[in-house]
C-alpha cells in the first residue's frame, strides 16, 4: 500500500532471519513471529517495528522462554522458564 509492507505477509532477508506477520505503514505491526539467524524466535505483539505488548521468546540454544509483557523492544514484566520447569 503506498509503496510500502501493508497486510500479513512473510519477508525473508539477507541474514536468513525471517518475520511473517502483520504490517503497517512498512513496519512490523500488530501479531507476528520473527526468527532470528540462530533460530531464537519472538511470538507477540508488534508496534511500530518493535516488540511491544505480549510476547514470547524462546532461545534456541537453551530452551529458555520468557513469556510476557515488552515495550519498544525490552523486557518489561514476566516469566522466565528453564526446559527443567523451574522459572522466576
């Protein structure tokens, strides 16, 4: 729309890294899944090209997941969980 990312659609780039989601205006907007080049992967809200609102990132290596809220790209309140079960 106007030359620019407007609907659901998914973009590969140049690292390898991937979104498939929702656009606005040519930004990540609204419900997405972005996996990263080492295959950690965000699940959540999008606003204005930033993680915001609810959201889920596991990392690849570990397991690990933190489940909860962000603001323009930070951790902001949640749940950390280890692969064992244990979280804080």
């Amino acid at each position: 729309k106007a030359n620019n990312k407007d609907g659901i659609g998914r973009l590969i780039y140049y690292d390898k890294s991937e979104y498939y989601g929702q656009w606005v205006g040519g930004k990540k907007h609204g419900e997405g899944m972005y996996i990263y080049p080492n295959k950690d992967v965000f699940s959540g809200n999008w606003l204005n090209g930033k993680k915001h609102g609810a959201g889920t990132y596991v990392f690849s290596a570990t397991g690990m997941k933190y489940i909860g809220e962000w603001y323009e790209n930070k951790f902001l309140k949640g749940k950390w969980t280890y692969p064992n079960g244990t979280y804080f």
